[in-house]
C-alpha cells in the first residue's frame, strides 16, 4: 500500500499545516520562517504568517504579563511586547490580501454535494480564451491559480490568453499539481535531496526545511532485470523438496515450487518438452472457466500457483538484489513531507499512473483544479491520452519543480493533427503510433505541442489514446494532447468511478471549456498549424532495424530486411568510410545465405540473417492496451490449436506494465495460450527495452559470431538502438504485441506473411497468419464483457494489498540519513561540498582539454548508460575492490544512489564513437600523455593536474532516454562546456541545471568545418553578467578563434548556471 502522502497539499501551499504542526513541536523559527517563504503563495501563506504572528504575540504577552507581576515593568519586555501585538495586528490585516485572479473564483458542488471554489478563466470575459488549443487553457487554469507576483506573474497570465500572438516567443512558468517519479530516477532525486539537507544542517539551518513543495508520487516498480525465463525455471529444482508445503518466500507467500524431474516433462506444452499428448490439446471450456475464476494456473495442468514462476522468482531477487535501496525509499516515505511511495510488485510507473494516481480533477482544500503532471521519463506524455497535461522533465529539473520551482519553458507552438478516416481491422494502436510517428516526423513539430481532434478521434478508444500519446518523445513533440471526450467518459465509468463523480467531473470541465464536445466542429480551437491523418490508410507496421522511426510495412518486411543486407554505408559527420548506414549491414552477396547449425537442448536447429532470437512483449507502451494484448492473446490460442509453436531458444517473454495485463489476459482465458508458446510473464516493469534481459543461451550466441550473423529482436516497445537488447543482435524491430507472436512463431523476419506461412503443424498443414489473425469484433467482445471493469478493480485491490516485504524492511529514522559507509548502492553525492551562502562571480574557462570528441546522435544511453556493468569497466573496478562479484554488481540504473559507481559508468558505453580514439568504446586520449585510457581514468588524471575540461559534438547531443545522470556525471568529471552543432532539449536543461555551459556552434559552422581536432586547448571568458542566447569567443592553442552561442533560454537558465547548478540555487535560496 503506497505511503500516505503528508505536508502541503497542491491546490494553495498547504503551509498552515506545516506551520501551526511546528508551532505545537515548539520549533518557532522554522515556523517563522517556513510561513514567511509561503508569504509568496496568496491567502494560504498570508493565513500562516496570522498563525504564526498571534501565536508568538500571545505567547510572548503572556510571558510579558508573567514577568512584569513577578519582576516588575522592564522597557525591554514592553517594547518587545509592542513589536509583536503589532506584528499581529499586521498581519491581521494583511490577510484582507486579495488574490490577483480572486473576481474569477467560482462555486460548484461535488459529488458529494459539498461547495467548492475554482477559478474560471472564462470570467475574464475575453473571447480568446475558447479559441485557445485545450492544452493551452490547463496552462492558462494554473498560471491564474498559482499567481503570486513571485514565480508567477499577472503578465504571465496575459501572455498566456495571447497565445496566438505570443507562442514561441516568451517565456512562461508552469506549476504542475504534481510530480511523478519512477525509481532508476527517483533514487538521485531522493538522495540528492537527503544530501542537500546535511549541507543546510552544516550550515546552522534547520534540515526538516528541505521537503519536497509540490506532491511528488514515487513508483518503486519501474524497472526489472530478468535473471529467470522459462526455460530456466523448467530446470529449476523444487526449493521446497518433496509434497509437503514448501518455504515462504520474500514476498510473504509460498515460494514457487519447481518442477520434479518427473513432472517437469509434463508441463510446458511445446515449449519444454511437455510429452503429455493433452498438452498439445487447447484446454476445454472447462479449463478456461476455471482459469477465468483463479489467481493463476500451471496453463494446461491446472496446478494452483500464487504467481507466475518466473515473475515470482524476478521479483524474489530484485527484492533481495534492492534491498538497500527500498531500505532508503521507505525512509524517504517517513523523513519527507508530501512524498507517496508505491511499494514494490505493484507496476510500472506510467501504469500506476494511468491507472491509479490520475485524477483528471483535483480536489484540495476547498478548491479544484485540473491535474497535471511532470515526469522524471520521457513516456510521462502517456497520460495526455486522458486529458490530463504532462511531459517528461528529466530528473535535475523535476528536482526544482519538487522544491517549489516552476517548470519554465517557452509558450509553445500547438499543432492541431486532425484525425479522420476509421481504422483498417488489421490495424493495432503501435501501427496508428507508428503511422502517426511517420507523419508528424515529417512535420516540423520538434518542442511544439500537438492536439488531436477532428471526427476521426472518436474511433481511438482511451487506451489507444494513452498508447499514441505514450509515442510522443519519438516524433520529437513535448505533448500529444487529447481533450476529454465522451469517450474518455466512458472510459472512466469503465473503471468504476462512480455516477455522482463522473457527473461532477463532466461538469466542472465543462464550465471551464476542457470538454470537447466531438460533434461540434465550431469549437474547435484554433492552431499553430493543422496536420491531417486518415486512420484508413494506416497499415500494420514494424519500425528498423536501429531507429523507431524507419517504418516499414509488413507486407514489405521481407524485401526491406534484404535490402538493409545489402545496403551500403552512408557518410556522417561522425563515422567512418568503414561504417553502415541507419538501416544497412553490408553484407556481402555471397555470405547473404549463410545458415550455421547447432545443437539446443539435444536437438538440431539452423541460424540465418534475419532469425528471432528474442520476442518480447514488454513493458508500459502496448500493455496498457487490453485491445492490442488480447489480439496477441487470441492469435496465440489460434495458433496453438492449430498446431504451431515457437522454437525453445528463442528467447521470449512477456514483461507487462502492470499486474493488470496479467489480470485481464487470463480473465479472458488466453494466458495459458501465450504461455505455451513461451511467452510467460517474467515480472512488472521495464525489462528488456532497457537492456535488462535474460541472455541468451550460449550456443545461440556462439552460431551468431561464427556466422557473422545479423539476428533479430522483436518487441513491443517503444524504442530501440542497435546493441541495446543484446551486443550481438544487430537488427531490432519494434512491432505490436500479436506481431510479435506471429515472428517469434515464423522464427525469421524474412517472411511473406501473404503467401508464405507461418509454419506446417504435426499435420503437414500449412498454417498462414490470415489463419490466425483475430477478427475486430472477436477482440471487442471480449475486451467489453471481460477485462475493462475487472481490471481496475484488481489494480484497486493490488493497492490496498499488504506487502510483507515492504513492511518488514527495517528502514532508519530521523531527519537526517545516518549514510552507510560502506555501501555501494546509496552515497552521499558531493553536489554540496563547499556550498556557501554567498554567490560567487562564474569563473572563465581557461586552457582546457577536449575530453571526448563525438559526432552525431551521441544518445543519453552513449553518456550514462542503463544496463549491466561490464566486468571490465571502471565501475566494476569499484565495485570488486569493494568485495562484490560480478554477480553482485546489478545495472547501472540501480546503482544511480552512488556518484562514484555513476561517474565511473559515465561514457561506458560500448558503442560510444570517440574521434580522438577513432573506434567504439568507452576509450578516450590524454592529449597531454598521448595515452589512451578510460573516460574516467583520464578525467581523473586531468582533475589531479588541475585542468578544466570541455566536449566537442555533432549534432542531436543527448537525444534519447530523459537522463539526469548524462549531466550529473560528465559534471563529476570535471566538464565545465559543451559545444555542439545541436542539443536535444531535455538533456540541455540538465546541463544548465548542473552549471555545464551548452555552447552551440554558429549556423553552419561544426568542429569539423572550423578543422578542429580536438587535441588544442580551448579557453572561454565567462562574463560576470553572461545572458540569455549570448555569443561568446573561444580562443584555440593553435591560434583560432571562433564564436559559440549559450543556449541559456532565460534569466532563471542564467541563476542556475551562475549558482553552479538548480541544486545548488535551491540550497542557497533556502539559507536565505
């Protein structure tokens, strides 16, 4: 049961809570000063500074009374007396303040019949607010709620409702109603903030000041690393022993029991080895009612389990394995004010969040308010598909919005995509994602808003919504908004909000204009541009082999991976002759046949280019779809009472968002199908489009290298980059869910699915995929009767389900972390050292070194990556002279709490292209020495001779994964600038908000073009009063010169630089 969330609730500040609770504890001067700080925040922090002031005024007239009977009149006390009945007085007054916006405030009653306030922009009485995009009015909404004078201001409301003649051009804050975070990112966060309070205390100032402002919800489930299959577990020895009961595992419940030696051949259909002639049988009606009406079966066997085998061995370890950091989590959950933490075995972040943290309308201390979210991923843009407003920030950034800040951005650009046309019925939401990715790409939509209407929005039901907008980061958009409808409506009285609710929520919405009323075309907004797509012409799609925005049609798949074979190098800034484009492998003709052959399990099998050898159904972007879930389903139980499987070393799996995918797919009866095909659930989270996947069996392994082979991956995912699923599957697909079965079961992605079957049942019967494909109406029917209603109740359940492991953690007390020495997951990071109150002039740059030279598309992933650590980097140098084993060492994105893992796992990547180095890998060159070395050695080398560093790039720097560490660690390492020919926006924002200068060379100008090499030394004066978008001189050894532009967006982009960082500005700004 996720941890009940305390202190400032969303709708003013909540501080008179904070600030009487204070009162009581007698700790006056942190009351004092915690309502002078919430002074800025209207009539709430007015309402303390009165609690405060009458509560020391009487306090102290009463100690005054006391001692002037017992000691006479003394002129001190009477002129402290003086002082604070005056205090009172004032702010007695001062709390007749009107708000700025107060003549807009409104009454409505809610579902409960109770009165409550809003601020209706429509009061304004301007008529440009109902042609304002429905995005832009929850900006608008919030701006006139938060107004303060401070963070927000009244012109900032009016550029707002003049968007039409202001987007793109000013600067506005935005204060969400919360913050979520998932734990790869949620870790640094907390740490940070843990840290930042032993900086404070330091310094003499009361710790228990720094707690998150804004309501920030932590989702411990994100990510998974899969150390079981099923193919391993079928092997595994029954950790019970016997009949008898077995033991209890970590979770509480009865440990999974593996299969006798004897049993084991008997269960596992076609993929284990099941000899049983009734495994290859479907189960009866019988069977599927009775799987329908328990937790989860054994498939064909019917043997009772408490969870999936697998999924429950998964979660088994990852809670042993995570120990130490659910320890600091559930402290986090106790120490902090206004955090909620969602425990473990519950689900990925963005289904939690669609499923259970979304409110649509938030109801807070009288008032309510639309809902709005700012996310630590860049998928958080998957609860746009509700109606409710949301991006990812990276996590440096929602640091700053936890601690009070304002998300500030420019006023946005707003691109209406006007959806006609009905679905085609072989369509699935990824092929409506991917079709609309193809279209907006070829827009120019990078950092705009897009909003979808037209008549065509009414066939997208809320999950093929959620789905689309879940998409979003991958056409280069901030937001992929769909107003609510009657269809979002119906989705939520699906998932038992209750009439009276819906009524209200229909309601309010309504009376603020965020409804959108689908038939009605002569309210829809107007746009910056408007891009129209015809749902009809979408066709089933895959996207690859390396990027997800090179689509390819299925009925094209077959021609297009030969093609990539074929397809020779294309020429980049950042490569070399010797390398292949963003789709071809070269291969020679006369090796395209290639077919190595090997023994799996005792029995013969054949490798080519183009074979599966991993088939994922995985994570948050297609299982939030029971539409797409249940094609697959259906297709599966198709396709195994028509006698097909899938081949015993491809490695499958079925990692869901949430526990509700494994609900809803056996409620409907096609789980024990998919699990006969090998597709078992290994557990909830992200899992193998992370890079944490099962590998692969050694013989697989060793047939690709001594082919050469080009083997492919497949997923439901929603990106991919080459050698990310595995090092050596080179080709990777992202395809929906059914077309992930339907490869995986052809066993190559060289298929004609028209004319070429997927396979010959024990029959000699050819089997094509028309065969097996569900119908549309098959799909609805099942979805309307079976899944949409249940889900939700589970997922309610699930919540309010004790976790024994959670628990019993034996978490610390305290205001203050007592930090392990001895850790190796948790460290207190050395942001602070040295923090003083006073700000220091910024330092210049002088005589630095080039620490890496890249070229384009140098991702997040490049910079910090997410996976496992390599038993020869740095990092795990570290972690064996700390006694670990390589089996010990987990991922790099569970290790996020620890600087010193994190900085040597800074540019780790083995796909990392240094021109100084000239081939892939985590390398780079000591200019002075001329050795080559890794990243972190030479850094640590120039950080002992006391030489500032700087990185040269191409363009595109940090596109990829939000990453708050790609900024963090290159800072650790002592990287004071970047200069690059372009940066991905996010990843810029983390720079800045680490005090890293992002340079951009002039328009036309690169390293390459000003005959940079990378080994001179750079110097670049940072004047005392730098601005926003100012071009600076960089002076070279060799005697150039050339101009560089800051990509500092706003004055708040040049605090946080001046400061050395938000963290930093945050701290210093609390001393004050």
């Amino acid at each position: 049961m996720p941890s009940k969330r305390t202190g400032p609730p969303p709708a003013t500040s909540g501080a008179r809570h904070y600030v009487t609770t204070k009162m009581t504890e007698g700790r006056r001067g942190v009351a004092f000063f915690a309502a002078v700080e919430h002074l800025r925040e209207g009539e709430e922090g007015v309402a303390c500074l009165v609690v405060v002031c009458m509560v020391i005024g009487c306090l102290s007239l009463f100690a005054l009374v006391i001692g002037w009977l017992s000691e006479g009149a003394c002129p001190c006390r009477i002129v402290i007396g003086v002082v604070l009945v005056s205090g009172v007085i004032m702010a007695l007054a001062c709390a007749h303040h009107d708000h700025p916006f107060g003549h807009l405030i409104d009454t409505i009653p809610n579902e409960k019949n109770e009165v409550r306030k809003y601020f209706n922009p429509q009061k304004l009485g301007d008529p440009k607010y109902e042609r304002l995009p429905y995005a832009v009015r929850v900006l608008l909404e919030a701006a006139i709620r938060r107004c303060d004078g401070f963070y927000v201001k009244q012109e900032d409301v009016y550029s707002i409702l003049n968007w039409e003649e202001r987007q793109n051009e000013t600067e506005i804050p935005f204060p969400p109603a919360r913050v979520l975070l998932q734990d790869f990112t949620g870790i640094p966060a907390m740490v940070d903030l843990a840290a930042m309070r032993d900086a404070v205390a330091k310094i003499g100032v009361d710790p228990d000041l720094i707690n998150p402002k804004c309501p920030t919800d932590l989702i411990v489930d994100h990510s998974l690393q899969i150390d079981f299959s099923k193919c391993s577990i079928q092997n595994a020895p029954n950790p019970g022993g016997g009949d008898g009961p077995g033991p209890r595992s970590v979770l509480g419940r009865p440990a999974p029991r593996g299969h006798h030696a004897s049993s084991s051949a008997q269960c596992g259909g076609q993929r284990g080895g099941c000899s049983k002639s009734s495994c290859s049988d479907p189960p009866t009606r019988a069977t599927a009612v009775q799987i329908e009406n328990t937790p989860l079966l054994c498939p064909f066997h019917l043997k009772p389990v408490s969870e999936p085998e697998t999924a429950l061995k998964n979660q088994e370890l990852e809670l042993i394995r995570n120990k130490e950091r659910l320890e600091f989590f559930k402290w986090c959950s106790k120490a902090f004010q206004n955090v909620s933490v969602v425990p473990p075995d519950i689900g990925s972040v963005h289904q939690v969040n669609l499923e259970y943290l979304s409110r649509v309308v938030h109801e807070s201390e009288g008032f309510v308010y639309p809902d709005s979210v700012v996310g630590t991923d860049s998928h958080t843009t998957m609860i746009n598909g509700l109606g409710i407003l949301g991006w990812g920030v990276g996590g440096i950034e929602s640091e700053a919005v936890m601690l009070g800040q304002p998300v500030s951005f420019t006023l946005p650009q707003v691109v209406g995509c006007k959806i006609i046309g009905t679905v085609n019925s072989l369509a699935t939401s990824i092929d409506i994602v991917l079709g609309i990715t193809k279209h907006l790409r070829q827009a120019a939509i990078a950092g705009r808003f897009v909003e979808f209407f037209g008549p065509g929005v009414t066939q997208l039901s809320a999950a093929d919504r959620t789905t689309i907008a879940n998409m979003c980061p991958e056409y280069s958009a901030t937001v992929s908004f769909f107003p609510v409808d009657d269809v979002t409506i119906k989705h939520f009285k699906q998932t038992n909000f209750t009439e009276e609710k819906l009524e209200f929520l229909e309601t309010y919405l309504k009376s603020m204009k965020l409804f959108r009323a689908s038939a009605d075309q002569s309210e829809d907004p107007h746009y910056t541009e408007v891009i129209e797509i015809n749902l009809s012409s979408i066709l089933p799609y895959v996207s690859g082999p390396k990027r997800p925005q090179d689509r390819v049609s299925v009925t094209c798949m077959k021609d297009d991976f030969l093609n990539c074979l074929n397809e020779k190098a294309k020429q980049l800034s950042c490569v070399t002759s010797e390398q292949v484009g963003f789709k071809g492998f070269h291969i020679p003709k006369e090796k395209q046949s290639t077919a190595v052959p090997f023994l799996h399990a005792g029995t013969e099998y054949s490798l080519s280019h183009g074979s599966v050898v991993i088939a994922a159904v995985i994570s948050c972007t297609n299982n939030c779809n029971p539409s797409v879930m249940l094609t697959a389903g259906l297709l599966a139980k198709k396709a195994v009472e028509a006698g097909l499987c899938v081949k015993p070393y491809i490695r499958t799996s079925l990692a869901p968002g949430s526990g509700m995918v494994t609900h809803y797919l056996n409620a409907s009866g096609v789980l024990p199908y998919l699990s006969q095909l090998g597709f078992e659930v290994i557990g909830y989270g992200c899992a193998t489009c992370v890079g944490n996947t099962a590998p692969l069996p050694e013989c697989v392994v060793d047939a690709i290298k001594q082919g050469d082979l080009i083997a492919c991956g497949v997923l439901s995912g929603n990106r991919h980059f080459e050698g990310r699923l595995c090092d050596c599957v080179r080709a990777n697909y992202l395809a929906s869910p059914p077309l992930v079965v339907a490869y995986a079961i052809a066993g190559t992605v060289g298929i004609d699915f028209e004319n070429e079957p997927l396979g010959v049942n024990s029959e000699g019967k050819k089997v094509f995929l028309k065969d097996v494909w569900p119908t549309k109406e098959e799909v609805q029917d099942i979805e309307e009767h079976k899944v949409i209603a249940s889900i939700f109740t589970e997922l309610r359940s699930r919540m309010q389900k004790e976790s024994t492991f959670w628990n019993n953690l034996d978490a610390p007390d305290g205001v203050l972390f007592p930090w392990d020495p001895k850790s190796t997951y948790i460290r207190c990071p050395p942001f602070f050292n040295k923090l003083s109150k006073d700000l220091c002039p910024p330092v210049s740059i002088e005589n630095a070194h080039v620490l890496l030279f890249l070229g384009d598309k140098v991702t997040t992933d490049h910079i910090s990556p997410a996976g496992s650590i390599a038993r020869v980097s740095s990092a795990a140098k570290y972690l064996q002279s700390k006694r670990l084993t390589p089996r010990e060492f987990n991922s790099y994105g569970a290790r996020r709490g620890n600087d010193a893992v994190m900085t040597r796992g800074t540019f780790a990547s083995i796909k990392l292209l240094n021109l100084l180095v000239g081939k892939p890998g985590p390398k780079t060159v000591h200019v002075p020495s001329g050795q080559t070395l890794d990243v972190f050695e030479a850094a640590e080398r120039y950080q002992r001779e006391g030489i500032p560093l700087i990185i040269l790039a191409g363009k595109d720097y940090g596109s990829g994964n939000s990453r708050d560490w790609a900024a963090k660690g290159p800072y650790l390492l002592g990287v004071r600038a970047v200069i690059a020919e372009s940066f991905e926006r996010m990843h810029k924002n983390h720079l800045v908000g680490m005090g890293i200068a992002p340079l951009q060379f002039l328009p036309g100008q690169s390293a390459k073009s000003l005959g940079l090499s990378g080994k001179e030394r750079f110097s670049i004066p940072i004047p005392e009063q730098i601005t926003p978008h100012q071009e600076l001189t960089v002076q070279t050894s060799a005697g150039k010169s050339f101009s560089v532009v800051t990509l500092f967006e706003n004055e708040m982009d040049v605090a946080f630089y001046r400061h050395g960082g938000v963290l930093k500005y945050v701290a210093r700004s609390t001393l004050k």
